[in-house]
C-alpha cells in the first residue's frame, strides 16, 4: 500500500493529464475489487468527468465499463445494464470495437 501511495503522489504531481487519469483509473480499479469495492464508484464517475472534459475517449470508455462493472458487482444490476447498453452503442459508433464487445460480455 505504501508503495501506491507513493506512486500516487507522483502521479498526481505530474504535468501529464493522461498518466495522472490511467494511474487514477488503476487505482479505481484495484479500489473496486478490495474488501470496500462501493469506494471506488466516486473515483471512476470523477475519472469520466475528467475524460470526458478533456476528450480522452478510449479512457472514458474504459472508465464507464469499470463504472458498470462496479454496479453489477455490488448488486445494482439495473443501472449496471442501462450504463452498459448506452456504452455499447456509444463505443460503436466511435469505432471502439473492443469496448463495445466487453459491454456486450458484461451485459
């Protein structure tokens, strides 16, 4: 855990927008399959503000299927099904082929 903290922090003073969003979207990752998985909801819908601000697509993408997965995984499968079916269709018409083809997986 020390060692993520520390990786965290120099992540976070980084000037690279994108190594600071993947580092923060493995992190919200590793969070969401931890004893307290629900921590990481907060993480990934700030880690798709932020993409989607900047236009990072692929990394939006990734952090939304997250996001679903995360739903699913903690028994709000309603949800986790809409978020699945509107990235499905938004990851197709962009061309995110593998996207598209793990939303359909997981729906």
């Amino acid at each position: 855990m020390q060692q993520v903290n520390q990786e965290k922090s120099l992540a976070s003073s980084s000037q690279n927008r994108l190594s600071r969003l993947l580092f923060s979207l493995s992190s919200a990752q590793a969070t969401a399959i931890s004893e307290h998985p629900e921590n990481a909801a907060p993480l990934l819908s700030e880690i798709v503000k932020d993409t989607r601000q900047f236009g990072l697509l692929r990394l939006e993408f990734e952090a939304e299927l997250a996001l679903a997965a995360l739903e699913e995984k903690t028994g709000h499968d309603d949800t986790a099904h809409t978020q699945l079916g509107a990235l499905k269709g938004k990851a197709s018409s962009h061309g995110f082929t593998r996207v598209q083809h793990k939303a359909e997986l997981l729906r």
